[in-house]
C-alpha cells in the first residue's frame, strides 16, 4: 500500500469514528430523556394510585353514610359524616405535603 492509500484510509477510518461518536452521544441524550420520561410517568402513576386510593376511600364512607342515614336522623347524620369526610380529607393533604 502506498502512502496516499494509508492515508486515505486513515481519513475514512477517522470519518467513521466521528460519525460512530456522534450516533454514540444522540443515543446518549435519547436514552437520558427517555429515563427522565419513565421516571416523571412513574411519579403520576403513583399519584394517580394515590388519588383512587382516595375516592375509593370516600366512596366507602358515602356507602357506609348511605346505609346509616337510612336508619338515623339523615339530616344530621349526614352533616356529621360530611364534616368527619372533610377532616379526613384536611388530614390527608396535609400528610401529603408532609
């Protein structure tokens, strides 16, 4: 092989190595962002869990108000229920800013 010939080839193998750097760093940063995405979606889903998880709650106790208030005084009953819902409630955000 001649000089020119290795030189050549060194020129390409040098071209490549950039290009195989470069493809390198853009899957790099697609990687880090798609950690980044996985990481946020898994943040909402547990929120999400949080919040049925709390509807659930709140439906039980409507269920259970429900069943009450057809025998009690519903009025008040269903006022007292309401305040203990609203109460529990306060407690829970505040355990959640916690």
């Amino acid at each position: 092989m001649t000089a020119e010939s290795l030189n050549n080839e060194l020129n390409n193998l040098e071209r490549r190595i950039k290009l195989i750097i470069s493809e390198q760093v853009k899957l790099k940063n697609e990687v880090e962002m798609y950690q980044n995405e996985n990481h946020q979606l898994r943040e909402k889903i547990g929120q999400k869990e949080h919040e049925l998880n709390n509807f659930q709650n709140k439906f039980k106790l409507n269920q259970i108000a429900d069943n009450a208030i057809e025998s009690a005084n519903s009025d008040e009953l269903k006022e007292l229920l309401n305040n203990y819902i609203n109460e529990i409630d306060k407690c829970i955000l505040h355990l959640s800013e916690a």
